[in-house]
C-alpha cells in the first residue's frame, strides 16, 4: 500500500473511532487497540524518506499521536483539548480548515 490511500483510509477510521468515544460508545482501549494497530499497519506501507508530507497526512498523526499521548479523562474532558481535535477530526472529513499547528511526523 502507499501513503495516501492509507491515511486516507486511516484518517476516515481515526474520526470514527474518535467520534465514537467522545460520545461514550466507545472505550478508550478500543481507542489505544486502533492505534497499535495502525502502526503496525503503517509498517507494511511502502515510502521513502524524501516522500514529502501532505497537510492531511501530518494532521493524521497529529490527531493519532494526540489520542495516544492524553489519558483518558483528558482526551474526553478537557474542553480546550477536545475542541482542537475536533477541528482535525473536521478537517480530515472535508468538513474544516486545517489546524496551523498540527506539524504530526511518521513514526
């Protein structure tokens, strides 16, 4: 696979899984399960290291890296937290502008 159908595909997943635990249909495990697999997944996608980063590539793992990083009471409470990823939530949909401070990198 190359890099932009899977963060396209990833990202898609990413909102839903995102979505889902904001509203409370989701646990948090399932949460942190979607990003090892995702990683391992990335393990399988063929790039170089001059394969430039696209916008939304690098929203992408901000977002990913944000869901792993907080705990779990920050990612569903802290207002100001939530509010910024889910302008990147919205912005992977289609549905935003992208965040100026999202500079996510590839593991």
């Amino acid at each position: 696979m190359k890099v932009e159908p899977f963060i396209k595909h990833k990202a898609q997943q990413l909102c839903f899984y995102l979505r889902a635990f904001w509203e409370g249909e989701l646990p948090f495990s399932e949460l942190e399960l979607f990003f090892w697999d995702t990683l391992e997944e990335w393990a399988q996608v063929e790039y170089s290291l001059e394969y430039p980063y696209t916008q939304r590539e690098r929203v992408f793992w901000h977002l990913l890296h944000q869901t792993h990083y907080w705990p779990e009471e920050k990612l569903k409470y802290d207002n100001y937290l939530v509010e910024e990823l889910a302008n990147c939530t919205l912005y992977l949909e289609g549905k935003g502008i992208c965040p100026f401070d999202c500079i996510g990198i590839r593991p």
